[in-house]
C-alpha cells in the first residue's frame, strides 16, 4: 500500500493517496474549489491478486460455486469455497479423523442486532439434529453456527433458513458481516434506537447480488421478507444506498452499487451500542457507532469509531491487533450517508495486493486518524463535527435476570464457550427448546457466545427457572464468574486455521485458573481471559485482561494488559507457553499483582500500569508458593 507525498506530508489543502491495486471505481467530477478533493492516482498495472480476480470472474458470487454444488464430489474446489463463504459457509472436515477428507459445511447465520425469533430457533434446532452435528454454536458477533452439514444438504437447509425470513448472506466473505449491537433489551430511547439502526447498517450495506436467490431458492423469492428488513421500511434504505452525492460513493454498476464487481479488500465489522455500555466489545469493529439522544430521549446522531480489527499473524510485525480510534460525531439526518462514504474509502484505498493487511485498521493506521477522516470527507462533502463526549464505558454481559423497562423481564443464560448441546445430565439444547415451545420465548444472541431471553411475563419466571433446573443448567449464581467472563473460538478439529486447542481447553484451564486463585486468596478476583486456536482473533483475545493465543501444537502465547471495559489491547508477554505451565507462568504475574496493586485496580489495569518489561523481571526472582494475599 503505497501513499502519494500529499498524504505523508499531511497537506491540508487536500489528501491524496492511490486507488486499491486494480479497483477502478466510477468517480463523478468533483468541484476543484473543495479542500476536501481526492487527488487519485492511476492504478497499478501488474496483475492482479488471485483472490481479486476469482470475485471480477464470479458474476457477483455465481460461479464456480453453482457448477461445483452440481457435483457428485463430497465437497468443492478452493475457488468455489472462497466464493461460498459469501453465502454464509465455510468448508471443513475433520482434522482429527484419518484418511480422505471427510468434507462437510459450516453454516452461519445473519442475524442483526443478535434477533432470534422463536420460529427460527425451532427450525435451527431441527436444521441441527437433521442435516447437522446434533448441536448449535453461538458465535462472538450474535449468531448461530450449525456445524456437520452435508453438500448434499446445503441447498434444503440454507432454503429453509431464508425461507422463514432469515438469511446466511454475508455472514462471511469480504463484506459487511453481521452488525452488531448492545444485547441487552431495554426499551429506553436509545437502546431501540441501537437495534434499529443496526439493522438499517445491515440492509444498507447487504450483498444485492441475485446469485443467492438463484442458487438456493432456484430464483425464487424468499417466502418470507427477512424480519429485519420489514423492521427498517420506513427509513427507504435502498434509496440511500443508491443516492449518489456524486462524489465517488457508488459505482457505476447496476448489481452491486456500493460493493462492484469486486466486494471489499476484506471482512468489514460494524457495532453499534449507547454511551458506558461496552458489552460488544465495540473498539474492536471497522466503525463503532455509538447512538446519541438528547435529554428527552430524542435522537440527534451517532459517534463513530473507526479501524478496529483483531486479526494478525505470528512473527509478521505488520499484522496486529488495533482498538478504533473515535473520528468524530455525525447527525441522525446524515449517518447513512457517512457510513457509506467509510466504506467506500477503504473499498478504494484499502490494501488488496496483500491480503493479510487488508482489513480497514491499517489503512487508518497508516494515514493516521485526521487523515483518515479527512479522506472520508472528501467523498462525504462536508466536515465531520468532532466526538461529541460520553459517560465512562462499562462492561457487562447481561446474564440473569434485569426489569426490561415496561413491566416485562428479560433472563440471560450463560453458554460455556457457545456450545448448544446435550451432553449426559446437561441438556441446555432441549431445554431452550422447551422454553421457545412453551412460552414462545423470542431471544437475543449475545456478544459473548451466551443468549438472552426477552418480553418475559413476571408470572412465568418460576416455571423458566424450573425447566431449566430439570435440565440440569445452573442457575447463573452457580456459575464461576471468570466462566462468565471467558470466551473461545472453537478451533480444533474443524477449523482448517487452528493451530492447537481452544473451546475443548478453555473449561481446564478456568478450572486450573480457579485452584491457582482459590490458592493465593484471591477467590473474589474476576479476570477477563479469552482463548484461540490460532492469531486470528475471532474470540477477541487481544481485547482481554489475560489470553492465551495458540502458536504450536502444545503451546500458546501469553497476552496481558487488556481493559476489564474493553477499551485497548493488550499486549503480548510470553510466546509458546507449554499447555501444562499454566500455573507456573501465571502464578508469578497474581504475586506480583498482589503486592502491588493499588487499591480496587483490576488485574488487566495493573498489567497495562506497571508493563511487560517490570512483570518479566519480577516473574524470574519468584519462588512459585511464596506469596498469597
């Protein structure tokens, strides 16, 4: 990614910087007088990158994957996979069974704002026992993964899927992913704003390719319109996503106005939440949008964030995890508009000749965030209006029960690492089936793998805690805080990235964490841990008080310093932990927090205050037993 000297220099009298390697977006003529113009440079002329062609050559997401699904191979070339992860899949097979590839299909829902109607739940149980595994993954961005699906199955189950006015579209590829949002179901102002508006994100910027209709539902419409979309009519989405202010914004393609023939350089995330409550993990999205009401309640706009991302690679410097920065404040009149213009910006300038810097936190962070807002002024056409301020972030995963606001109750039930099963005495998947068919429950998938139950009558809370006792759930008081806290992606043995353990590991390891705490006297200490198979990020490890990063086969990389609110990365401490020296290395780092702390500091506050360099010198003279609180 190759910036002109207007940029570098940091001129304010205009930005300028080179299109995308190959991206040739229709720009309209701007006015020359506008200190916000866009001085563009000609793209280069080598080839393209592989992946850039394969998207141009698809006929927006057709081919090769409809010619591939024809097949009577068990699963499908390498250039119909990355075109299907559009559609909301990813093929696996299992990495621990012997002998030729057993192919199967993961599957991944879109669900805005994490809505689960009860409907949807009945059919993704059914779909699950059916066509997949026998169980049902929450993700870390509010939906469902069903997990062991057939080739031969894909087509009835993502059929089925769309036909109850849901859909897998976007769930996965170079697109907007699935837009998130505060779970938690207040009914105040600004709490229905933040879902509203995510779903109008969704819609604005979903894939409009008729490929998914062609191939799933033989070119039919849908028997049901997509909940979301009938909740955001009124706000005439597709007439803002076809505005054209002129500026470069959308292109002149008739299919894919905002997104052409070659989607985005990578995945883009956005989360939307109100001001203190950070449940989302917002600073890790590609625009953080933070709803803004005045006193009455009414909305005036939105804050945003911009170029948060998790994903990196091991010994690859310039790949790294990122918190967004805060651009600045936009009004309600004109957020559909901005949001466009972010995306277009990093459409055309982000990095599509190397993939593994491709996402939109290093374009801000090579333009630096003044630069950056300025380039997305110059195709908005105004200024953006500074960050207006906000209470203090907090975090909270809304488990158990809270008054909703309008007489109703709403009930969380933690989800170890987001696995739905049923498992001896431990029945969690029948038991959310029997409280969707007896009380017809609607739910709200949360960022932390758990799901939320809303719209519950006072009267029928005895008989919801009952059903789930009979099940053998634990109420939430039961549950190990530091459980509550933790999350995991699911790694081994389906994911094709993973490197070692993760969703399979993490439940030792709590316990292990527990033993070590219970020991030291720090029973009452909450830490916010998180853990992947693999540098990828998708459990947010970077965001946590402590993580633990898979880099071999038996070993992990050791990460502290994160926020307990989620507001800045931590920072990597100790590469290729051996999976057995959990306590060794750790142990040495709770002494020290105990003997230096200051008062009511939380662990990943203490780490980020005293720094890597004072807890590595410290861990060297310890005597592992010598100190407890």
């Amino acid at each position: 990614m190759k910036f002109s000297s207007a940029v570098l220099a940091g001129l304010a009298t205009a930005t300028s910087l080179p299109l995308a390697h190959g991206f040739v977006p229709h720009h309209s003529t701007v006015p020359s007088s506008t200190r916000l113009q866009v001085q563009l440079e000609a793209p280069a002329t080598k080839d393209l990158p592989k992946i850039e062609k394969l998207k141009i050559s698809s006929d927006y997401l057709r081919i090769p994957l409809r010619e591939q699904l024809q097949t009577e191979e068990i699963g499908i070339s390498k250039d119909a996979y990355q075109i299907l992860k559009y559609h909301g899949s990813y093929q696996q097979n299992n990495r621990e069974t012997k002998g030729p590839k057993d192919y199967q299909f993961m599957l991944r829902l879109k669900q805005p704002a994490g809505e689960l109607p009860p409907d949807l739940y009945r059919l993704l149980d059914d779909l699950s026992t059916k066509h997949g595994q026998g169980d049902l993954r929450a993700t870390t961005r509010q939906c469902f993964q069903i997990h062991g699906i057939l080739k031969g199955d894909l087509k009835t189950v993502i059929s089925s899927i769309m036909n109850m006015g849901s859909s897998t579209v976007g769930a996965c590829g170079d697109v907007s992913r699935n837009v998130m949002t505060t779970p938690a179901p207040f009914v105040s102002p600004e709490y229905r704003y933040a879902r509203e508006y995510s779903k109008v994100f969704a819609q604005l910027f979903r894939p409009m390719s008729p490929a998914f209709s062609e191939i799933w539902l033989d070119g039919e419409k849908a028997a049901t319109v997509e909940t979301w979309a009938k909740d955001v009519e009124h706000h005439n989405v597709d007439d803002a996503m076809r505005y054209d202010n002129g500026r470069g914004i959308v292109l002149n393609d008739a299919t894919e106005p905002i997104y052409g023939t070659q989607y985005l350089p990578r995945k883009f995330k956005i989360g939307v939440t109100v001001p203190g409550d950070n449940s989302l993990d917002i600073y890790t999205n590609d625009i953080g949008v933070v709803v803004i009401c005045n006193d009455k309640g009414e909305l005036e706009g939105f804050n945003l964030m911009v170029g948060g991302g998790m994903g990196r690679t091991h010994n690859k410097e310039n790949t790294f995890a990122r918190a967004a920065d805060h651009m600045g404040f936009v009004p309600k009149e004109d957020i559909m508009e901005v949001m466009k213009a972010i995306v277009a910006a990093q459409r055309d300038h982000g990095n599509r000749d190397v993939r593994a810097n491709a996402r939109m936190k290093y374009l801000v962070h090579t333009l630096g965030i003044e630069k950056f807002t300025k380039l997305v002024e110059s195709y908005y056409g105004k200024e953006i209006a500074p960050w207006r301020p906000m209470k203090e972030w907090k975090y909270n995963d809304w488990m158990g029960w809270w008054e909703q606001g309008d007489g109703k109750l709403f009930y969380g039930q933690h989800i170890d690492n987001g696995r739905v099963k049923n498992e001896g005495t431990f029945r969690l998947k029948a038991a959310i089936r029997a409280l969707v068919d007896k009380y017809n429950l609607h739910a709200i998938m949360s960022p932390t793998q758990s799901i939320i139950f809303k719209d519950i009558d006072p009267k029928d809370k005895e008989g919801i805690e009952a059903i789930l006792r009979e099940h053998g759930i634990k109420p939430i008081e039961e549950v190990d805080p530091n459980a509550r806290l933790a999350m995991a992606c699911p790694a081994l043995p389906l994911c094709g990235l993973a490197q070692t353990e993760a969703e399979r590991l993490m439940p030792s390891y709590l316990e292990r964490m527990r033993t070590l705490l219970n020991k030291m006297n720090l029973a009452d200490e909450e830490i916010l841990m998180r853990m992947t198979g693999c540098p990828n990020g998708c459990a947010r490890p970077y965001m946590a008080e402590l993580a633990f990063v898979g880099d071999g086969a038996r070993s992990y990389q050791v990460w502290l310093g994160g926020s307990p609110v989620l507001t800045r990365t931590a920072q990597p401490f100790m590469a290729k932990m051996d999976v057995d020296n959990l306590e060794k290395t750790v142990e040495p780092i709770l002494a020290m927090f105990i003997q230096q702390r200051q008062q009511f500091e939380a662990f990943g506050d203490f780490c980020h205050r005293v720094g890597l360099d004072a807890i590595e010198a410290y861990s060297k003279s310890y005597v592992l037993g010598s100190v407890t609180a």
